[in-house]
C-alpha cells in the first residue's frame, strides 16, 4: 500500500485467462480494447470521460490566468 493508501495493480492483458471470472475477463478486454463491452465497463468509461473532461477544463482555465 502507498503512503496514501492507494493500492498498486500489475495487470497482463494478454495473460492466460482461465480460472478467472466472466466480469474479470470483460474489465482485461476493457484495459485491452478502451471500449465497453457491459454496464460495468460502460460505468468506468464514463467515469473516465467525466475526469478527463474536467482536467481539460482545468488545462484550459490555468492557461487563461
């Protein structure tokens, strides 16, 4: 654990997948892909636009100051 309490994961997209869940599948082919494939993914993706959207917005304001 990080000194702020984030946790690090090491993901292989292309590993062997046997023994591991459907949804754990479908969030690899996400990490592979970029693309929802389910309502979880699709959570996560908008997710992502939201937070890139407002560091965008961010980017934008502190270059105007």
């Amino acid at each position: 654990m990080l000194a702020d309490k984030r946790r690090t994961y090491f993901v292989n997209i292309k590993g062997n997948r046997e023994g591991i869940s459907k949804d754990t599948t479908k969030l690899l082919d996400y990490f592979k892909t970029g693309q929802p494939t389910d309502s979880y993914t699709e959570n996560i993706q908008n997710e992502v636009e939201l937070i890139r959207d407002d560091n965008d917005k961010c980017i934008k304001f502190s270059m105007k100051t």
